[in-house]
C-alpha cells in the first residue's frame, strides 16, 4: 500500500490496519518462539470433562510442539483472513476472533508442555474471576454513559462485599446480606452524585478520595470487629451453585454457563438488561444524549442532572451486588481490601470494551481468563517465571487503556459537570 493510500485512510482504517500488523507479529513470534523454538514436543493432555455433563470429548492428548506450530499458522490463516477482509472494506471482526483463539492455544500447548490442563475448568475459572469486572464495567457503563466519571467502582465493590459478608453473618440468611450489598454500593454513589453532579467537584479525584474513604472504613471495622468476633461478624458461607436442568448437561458450555451460583445469574440479567435498555428504550436514549450533548438534551426538555443523578445511583448498586460475588458467591467470609484494585480492572474493561456493555463483557472476560489462566500454569509449571505470569492480567490491564487497541472516544460530556441553563464548565 503507498503512502498516498495509506493517507486517504479514514482514521478507524488506520487503526485496523495498525492492528493486523500487529497481528501479524505476533503470529509470527507465536511461529518462532512457541513451534520452532523447542527442539522437541510433550504430551499435552486437554481435559474437557468438569462434573457429570454429557460427554462429548473426554480428553485430548496432542504433542506440545506440533499443536504450538499448528495453531500458529492458524493464527498467521487468521492475519491472512483479516487483510482480505479489510481491502473488501469489512469488518475482521471474525477474523481477529480466529487470531486471537489460535495464538493462545499456541502459547497454551507450549506452555503447559508436559502437563495436564483441564481445559473447562480453565474456562469456568476464568468466568469467575471476570464476574465483578463485569458487574464494575456494567457500573462504568451506566454512569459514565450520563457523562458522570466512576473511579469510584472500587470502593463501591468493596462496600458490596463488606456489606453482604457482614449481614449474611449477622443475621444467617445469605438473601439478606445480597439484599443489602447494592444498597452499600449506591450510598457509596451518592457520595459521588452529590458532590460531582451538585456541586461540580473534580469527578476523578472525588472518586479517588471515595475509594480511600471505603478502603479506610472497612479496614477499621474488619480489625475492631470482624478480626475479634469472627464467629459471628464473619461467618457466612457462599452460596451453592445452581445446576440448570438440560442445559448444565451440556458439554463444556453447561458447567461454565448453567452451574453457577445466583451471582453470575443476575450477572447475565444485568448485562441484558442494560445492553437492552441502553439502546432500545427511551432511557437509553436520554442517557445516551446527556452523556454526549447536556445543552441539546436539555433544550427538548430533558432534566440533565436528573437523569444523571439516577443512573449513578443505579450505578452505585450494580456494583455493590457485584462486590457481593467476593463474600457471598466465592469465599463466604470478608478479608481486608479483597477486591485487590478490581475496580480499576473494570474500567479497564469499559475502556477496552469502548463504553460498549458487550463490549466491557468481552474485555471483563479476558482478562478473568489471563487471570485464572496466569494462576493455573504458575501451579503446574511453566517455562515462564511465576513473576511474569502473577503480572499477566496486569499487563492486560496497561495495553486496554494505553491505546494499543487503537483510539477510543469516551462520552463526549464524560466527566464535564452540568449546570442547568449553563451548559458544561
């Protein structure tokens, strides 16, 4: 492609092409470091059996250097794919999906060289471990979208968690303490909607000070209560997974979709919901405008601050039920900061997913994978320092907001407060 082409580019053609190149690299390193590289191949044992589901494969034995180089070239198919694609002016979508899947079973199979990877559960595990990135993202979405900054998702999951762990013990009744957990995560919000939206202060250091505030304030009440009276303020235990009959028997997809706990079934309420209502309701509509352009919303007649006031709110308890995933959907007790810098994960997420709600999901997915993932090969064994691998999701993390995935636009109005009459300041 010339110079002159490359110029007439629009800029999202720019970014896809930037993005096939980089494809393009990296099926090439996946080529040299994963298949060429090690001079000979181990058994790879792939476990595709969890519980009782039907069975359609039990197991999958393949040497490790030969899957490494097959699935590299179906990576480097994949680039090949995308390229065509984009010079017929399509989306490489598809594509970079094919890409994304092959390079990670080539650095999977060389990897786990020798060792026996149980591949659903890799899968449910990775499901897990995205649950509150999902629900923190759903969160971003719907705060963010009004044009209203949430850096304060952290401390409105751990508000969530403390909350619901807390009253679960209390009062033994684990739908109690889920009850109450969205609360703890709007009252969080309302800290941030009162200062932010009414009185116009800087949106990400005032959630910055509100995650400090819910860190602090839990911190204290863990060791004054929680430490010494154990037994009765910290007590709880999670919740049982729920099989759903048929679809829990299916292969693979039934132990990680439909053999879960109420948490990850709400989860998929939630992002419907929001998905559904952000884009195919009047709300959505008006959310979508206010987030974008507060003066021409407000001139058909639509209360700005109202709406942002609301969404905010319901963004608070997204959140808390989300935080409710640590105590009540996963290890029943609360410990000190165990939502470990989620929050920002999450945004990460929003970022990544472009303040698209499937979008987060798919970036939230991603990187609870990397997690798990980083987490099961630093158990086994792998040729890559258990240092390197503990900092796999945070990597992750850095290239989604540091533009390697291409430019993405915010709200227009994110962050801008709103003064009725007076536009944006």
């Amino acid at each position: 492609m010339s110079t002159q082409e490359v110029r007439a580019l629009s800029a999202p053609e720019r970014r896809r092409r930037r993005g096939i190149i980089t494809m393009g690299g990296l099926g090439l390193f996946a080529l040299a470091v994963f298949a060429i590289l090690p001079k000979e191949g181990q058994p790879v044992t792939y476990s595709f059996v969890l519980g009782d589901e039907w069975i359609l494969i039990k197991e999958w034995i393949v040497n490790s250097k030969s899957a490494a180089l097959g699935f590299a070239i179906a990576s480097l198919l994949a680039v090949v794919l995308a390229t065509l694609q984009f010079k017929a002016g399509k989306t490489v979508r598809l594509a970079s999906a094919i890409f994304a899947v092959s390079f990670l079973m080539s650095f999977l199979s060389w990897a786990a060289a020798g060792k026996f990877i149980p591949f659903t559960g890799l899968l449910q595990g990775g499901l897990l471990l995205s649950v509150p990135l999902i629900f923190g993202a759903m969160a971003g979405v719907l705060s963010e979208r009004s044009g209203v900054i949430n850096i304060a998702i952290e401390g409105q999951l751990l508000a969530g968690a403390f909350v619901s762990g807390v009253l679960a013990s209390l009062l033994h009744n684990n739908w109690l303490g889920l009850l109450f957990a969205p609360i703890a995560g709007a009252l969080i919000s309302l800290l941030l909607a009162v200062f932010a939206i009414k009185y116009g202060i800087d949106q990400v250091v005032l959630g910055f000070v509100l995650n400090v505030l819910v860190i602090g304030l839990t911190s204290f009440l863990y060791k004054k209560l929680l430490i010494p009276y154990q037994s009765e303020w910290n007590s709880a235990i999670a919740f049982n997974p729920i099989n759903i009959p048929i679809l829990s028997k299916i292969p693979v997809i039934g132990p990680i979709l439909f053999s879960q706990s109420i948490i990850v079934y709400l989860m998929y309420v939630v992002v419907a919901f929001i998905h559904i209502a952000l884009f195919k309701s009047k709300w959505g509509l008006r959310t979508r405008a206010v987030g974008e352009h507060p003066t021409a919303a407000e001139s058909v007649g639509i209360d700005v601050n109202k709406i942002r006031f609301k969404n905010v709110l319901w963004a608070g308890a997204v959140a808390g039920l989300g935080g409710a995933f640590f105590t009540l959907g996963a290890v029943g007790s609360f410990s000190k900061e165990m939502t470990a810098g989620k929050g920002f994960i999450a945004l990460a997420a929003l970022i990544f997913g472009r303040w698209s709600p499937l979008g987060a999901v798919a970036a939230a997915l991603i990187f609870g994978f990397a997690d798990n993932l980083q987490g099961l090969l630093t158990i086994t064994g792998t040729p890559i320092p258990s240092e390197f691998m503990l900092m796999a999701p945070y990597i992750a993390t850095i290239i989604a907001v540091s533009g390697f995935v291409g430019r993405v636009r915010a709200p227009a109005a994110d962050g801008i407060a709103y003064k009725r009459g007076g536009g944006s300041h």
